[in-house]
C-alpha cells in the first residue's frame, strides 16, 4: 500500500516538468481521444486506434503526438522509480 501511495505522490523538478509536458500535450490529444484514434494501453502507453478519414499528414502528426506521449511517459516512469529508490534509501 505505501509503495502505491507514493507512486501518486512523488515528486522532483524533472516529474513536474514531464507532468507539465504531457498535460500541454493533451490538449493536442484530446480531440484523437474522443474519436477513438487514441488508445491507452494497459502497459501504459499511448497507441494508434481507427485513423480511418485521416490523411497522411494528420497521420504523421498523430503519430509525432504519440511519440512524444510515449517518450515522457518513459522518461517519467523511470524517474518517478529513481525517485521511490532514493527515498527508501
């Protein structure tokens, strides 16, 4: 339970701008979200849904979206580890 706790609720100067990415970003996102050309995964991740209707350009777009989500999140889930690691030392 304390290590679920602090999975929500750890936080350094790198977290908060990795959250602060991501939550600009949505913004971006969302639209894809509500048409169902943006998944959640259940390993984390952001993938492709039905792109059906969009052009190659939309699609590239998208998937530089998708890219960037995917890298932060990455980066963040590595550093909120980091984080747990350091403070139980």
């Amino acid at each position: 339970d304390a290590w679920a706790e602090d999975v929500t609720t750890v936080s350094n100067p790198t977290i908060r701008a990795l959250k602060q990415k991501m939550k600009s970003r949505y913004a971006q996102m969302k639209p894809f979200y509500q048409k169902g050309m943006l998944k959640e995964g259940n390993n984390g991740y952001v993938s492709m849904g039905n792109t059906g209707g969009l052009g190659l350009k939309d699609k590239r777009n998208l998937k530089s979206l998708i890219d960037a989500e995917n890298n932060d999140r990455r980066s963040l889930y590595a550093e909120v580890a980091k984080a747990l690691i350091s403070s139980t030392s």
